[in-house]
C-alpha cells in the first residue's frame, strides 16, 4: 500500500478502509501509468477524490447485492 496515499487521504480527511486502499493504489497506477506513489503526485486533488467516489461507490453496489431480502412467510 502507498504511503503518499494513505498520507494524502489523511490530509484530505477521508476515511477508507485497507481493501478501498489497495483499490485506489490500483487505479491510480491504471490513470497515471506509474507506480502510485509516483502517479499520486500527478493527480489534482479532485480526479483523486473521483477515484476515491467510484471505488465507494462499487464496494457499496457489491454490499447491496450480497444482501438478500428475507422472504415473507
């Protein structure tokens, strides 16, 4: 896991939990084609934050989806 990462969601005072972490580690390096600690440096603070979203956004999809409802008897 990128430090530079984990130092610049503290700055930006966003809670995220290891696996989101590794998950943004990932597209940063997809977005910038560098290793994230170096792709991080490259990113203004608002594409990081829309990597941020979506990666929430999908973990909160897959969350939804693994619940079942309760069937009525």
């Amino acid at each position: 896991m990128s430090m530079k990462v984990f130092e610049r969601l503290k700055q930006l005072m966003i809670e995220t939990t290891h696996e989101e972490r590794q998950e943004i580690d990932r597209e940063i390096e997809e977005k910038t084609e560098k290793y994230c600690d170096d792709g991080i440096d490259d990113l203004p603070d608002s594409a990081f934050i829309e990597i941020i979203n979506r990666i929430k956004k999908r973990k909160k999809k897959k969350i939804s989806k693994e619940e079942t409802p309760l069937m009525a008897q």
